[in-house]
C-alpha cells in the first residue's frame, strides 16, 4: 500500500494499492482484447460514448475538482477549471471519430488513398502537476482515433485518473478501453514502456525521465510523444501595457504553486522601464492570495510534497539574500508551502536561471536591446512557452519567430487551448498534443494504390 498525503497539512488521507510489473501485463492484455471491436465499433457511436463520458465529467466536476483539492494541494477554482478542461477535450474529441478523413492523392494508373487508422494499445504517463488535464489530453485523441489506453498516473496524484476511468465505465466505454494502473515509475511506467503490446507511449513529466524513455522506446521503434520540461521566458517591452504585464506576471509563475511546466519562471525587461515594472510587479506579488484551498480567493497553495520543497529551497538558498526582492508568506502547518519568491540580480548561467525550478520562484533580469531579450529567452535547452509584452505588432511577430519555442503568447500569460496544438521544442518535447495534430500522433497513415 502507498500513502497519499495531504499537501495542505502533510497529512496522510488514504492508502492504495500500486499495480506491479504483472498487473501492467494483465491491463495491456485487456486494452489488447478491446481494440479490434473498438477500432470497428461505428464512429457515430464512438463519438455518442465520448460525449456522454464528457457530460459525466460535467456533472461530477465539484467531485473531481474537490478530490484534487485534497490529493494535489490545488485551489478549489484552478481544480474547477481543470475538471472543466477534461470536459471541453473529451467534447473537442468526440467530434473527431466521424471526421478522421484520409485523402484521395493524385498518381498514374490508379486511384491512391491514404486511411488514417489507430495505432493498437496506447500507454499513457502523467506527472502530479496537473492529473486530470494531462491524463485526459492523452486519453481523449486516443480514444477517439480508435486505440485503447492504459493510463499511469504519478505515484503521488492516481485518484482523479482511477475516477475519470469510473466515469468512463459508467458513460459506457466497453471493458478495457480505457484503464487506470497507479503504480511506480521505474516499476508500472517502465514496464507500460517496455511492454511489446503497447504501440505508443505519450509522456508527460521530467527531461531525464523523458530521455530515458525515447532512448527504451527506440529499441522497438515505439511511438512516442513527449511533454518535458520548461524554463518559459516572460518578456517585457518599454512599450508594453506595464500595469497590464505586471499585474499578470505573478500568476503567470505562481500559479499551482509554479509547479507549471509552461510557469514563466524568467522576467526580461526592457531596461529603461526595468524599476517601473519592478515596483509594480512586486506590489501584485503582494496581493496574491495563500492559504485555504477551499475558498475561490485563494489563488496559491503548497508544492506536492516536502521532497519538491527541499528541491525548491536548494535552488533559493544558493542566492544571495540581497538578491531576494520580495518573499510571500506561507502557512506553517506541516504542509508543503513555500513562499513566493522573487530573484534579481542573478547570472545568466545561474542554475536558477537555467533549471526548471519547478516552485515558485522567479528572476527578474534588465536587458538592453531586443536582440539581448531573444538571446537571453533562448538562453535554456528548455523550449516550451513563452510570452511577449509590447503594443508594437512587428516587434511582436519578429520576436514570436526568434524565440524558440513551442507556445508563445502575446500580452497574456496562458498557453493551453484545447483547440491548439501544445508542445516543446529542444529538450522540451517532442511532437504535439491537442488540437487536431494530437489526432495525427494517433494514428497511423496507410496509404493503398488500386491499379485501374
Ligand atoms: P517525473 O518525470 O518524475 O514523472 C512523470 C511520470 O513518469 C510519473 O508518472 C512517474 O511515475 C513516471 N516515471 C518515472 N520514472 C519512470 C520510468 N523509469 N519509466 C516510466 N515512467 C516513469 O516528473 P514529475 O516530477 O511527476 O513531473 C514534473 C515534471 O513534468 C516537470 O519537469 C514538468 O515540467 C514536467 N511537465 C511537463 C509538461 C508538458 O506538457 N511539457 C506538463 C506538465 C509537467
């Protein structure tokens, strides 16, 4: 049995049973059997039973949302949302069955066609920063490009996926379609990796883990997908909206605690109005909210576990403390808190700027020139998210193309859309999830030629 603890308080809540290496092997063997019939099952019908699992999520949202509360420390309004999310991408999903179109391509002496078809058995694994969303941005496309899914939750976080795949079950989807394994990485996630029955792996979680993955992955040629790591710049323009850029900035880190694999973790200003932005982006690092997880005000709560807060404290008790430009205040209760806290003055090659802190922290750099800002912003191996602050639209276009990266967003701080291809470049990833590319790393392309 494995503990799950209570992030707010350090609280152990509730034990479960991990699957071993064996109950892998018996979860594959079922999504094996499932396939063929829901590979052939109607589209019509394939869709009807996604959006009756959406309409389940729907009415259970309070539910899911109030047990991710509990198991992952988020506030109870991000936990909605998030619960929202599974909803919106099992819908978005549910339209695809029916529209999976090949092509008919042009060629001599016959008539070519290419059929999109599913891979097989799917494994999907989820890190504990966001469950429910990154379980479902791997199971939704998945299911509905016609594969079976056997999803591995992180040890810490299993409790929303084992209820998503109640919920499935109850909305209709046959036996063994879609599973839930909770279990250990090295045991339950490799063998998920390792097993010759499972066509594709999606990944979500650490570069290290990720690398090691591809590299067991190879050996078979397995499909794979991969969500890693993040060090997302934050640049700020003289031109830009300060009041707006600054307002949002704190929520653009601190958010879940900046356990955020898109956390804008480094602020680049522009250097003339560097104590401008500083002065007011500090004033809104004051004004976030810390504390009870169940009332909507309250927009930070704690790191998942003390192992993530001594993670995050090494990386803070290396600076110096006149480069501590602000720390919050956290509840001292035995839970996982750690305080909001902002950084200046560090070196480029400082490992707060280089790594994936992962907590929230943040550095606040000045830079001259806007070739310096692109510089410094693609100054990681990281390569996921970033966002641009200006009211200058050449600037901002010129800049989206410099900075390498997989999601940028302009005068605003999100990343995720269900409807719009999300993932890394360099170190951060490897292909795209949601929007209609996820279908695409789904499925497979056959082409046939009819000679005439
Ligand atoms: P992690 O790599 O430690 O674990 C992720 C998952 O992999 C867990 O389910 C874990 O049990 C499993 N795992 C661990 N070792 C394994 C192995 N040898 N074989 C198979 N599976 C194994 O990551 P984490 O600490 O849970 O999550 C935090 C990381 O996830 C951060 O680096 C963050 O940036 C990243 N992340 C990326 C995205 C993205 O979309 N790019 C989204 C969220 C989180």
């Amino acid at each position: 049995m494995y503990d799950l603890i209570n992030p707010a308080t350090g609280e152990v809540f509730r034990s479960i049973e991990m699957t071993t290496a064996d109950g892998v092997d018996a979860a594959v063997a079922r999504a094996k059997a499932a396939f063929p019939a829901w590979r052939d099952l109607a589209p019509a019908d394939r869709a009807r039973l996604l959006r009756r699992f959406a309409d389940l999520v729907e009415e259970h949202r309070e539910e899911l949302a109030r047990t991710e509360v509990e198991n992952a420390g988020h506030t109870i309004g991000n936990a909605r949302w998030e619960a929202g999310n599974v909803r919106d991408v099992l819908t978005y999903y549910a339209a695809a069955p029916e529209r999976l179109f090949g092509r008919q391509i042009p060629v001599a002496g016959g008539l070519d066609l290419t059929i999109a078809e599913p891979l097989g058995v799917v494994g999907v694994i989820v890190p504990w920063n966001f469950p429910m969303p990154i379980a479902a941005w791997g199971f939704a496309p998945a299911l509905a490009a016609g594969n079976t899914v056997v999803l591995k939750p992180a040890e810490t976080t299993p409790l929303t996926a084992l209820r998503l795949a109640e919920l499935g079950l109850a909305a209709g989807l046959p036996e063994g379609v879609l599973q839930v394994v909770p279990g250990f990485g090295p045991e339950a996630g490799a063998r998920l990796v390792e097993h010759p029955d499972v066509r594709k792996i999606v990944f979500t979680g650490s570069s290290a883990v990720g690398r090691a993955i591809m590299a067991r992955c190879a050996d078979r040629v397995k499909r794979v997908t991969l969500e890693l790591g993040g060090k997302s710049p934050n640049i700020v323009f003289a031109d830009a909206d300060l009041d707006k850029a600054a307002a949002a900035a704190p929520y653009g880190v601190f958010d879940n605690a900046g356990q955020d694999c898109c956390a804008r973790t480094r602020i680049y200003v522009e250097a003339s109005v560097y104590d401008a932005f500083l002065e007011r982006f500090l004033d809104a690092c004051r004004g976030v909210v810390i504390g009870d997880l169940l009332d909507e005000k309250t927009e930070m709560g704690p790191l998942i576990s003390a192992a993530q807060k001594a993670r995050v404290a090494s990386f803070v008790d290396a600076v110096p403390e006149q480069d501590i430009a602000f720390r919050g205040e956290v509840p001292d209760n035995g839970g996982f808190w750690y305080p909001p806290t902002v950084v200046t003055g560090a070196a480029p090659d400082a490992a707060i700027q280089c790594e994936e802190v992962f907590g929230p922290v943040v550095t606040v750099t000045p830079f001259g020139s806007e070739a310096e800002a692109v510089a410094a912003a693609n100054g990681t191996e990281y390569g996921l998210s970033g966002s641009i602050w200006t009211r200058d639209l050449s600037r901002a276009l010129r800049v989206s193309k410099a900075v390498q990266s997989g999601n940028l967003s302009v005068n605003s701080n999100s990343s995720v859309r269900y409807s719009t291809p999300f993932g890394g470049f360099k170190q951060s990833g490897l292909g795209r999830e949601l929007g209609p590319d996820a279908l695409a790393a789904f499925t497979e392309t056959k082409n046939v030629f009819i000679a005439l």
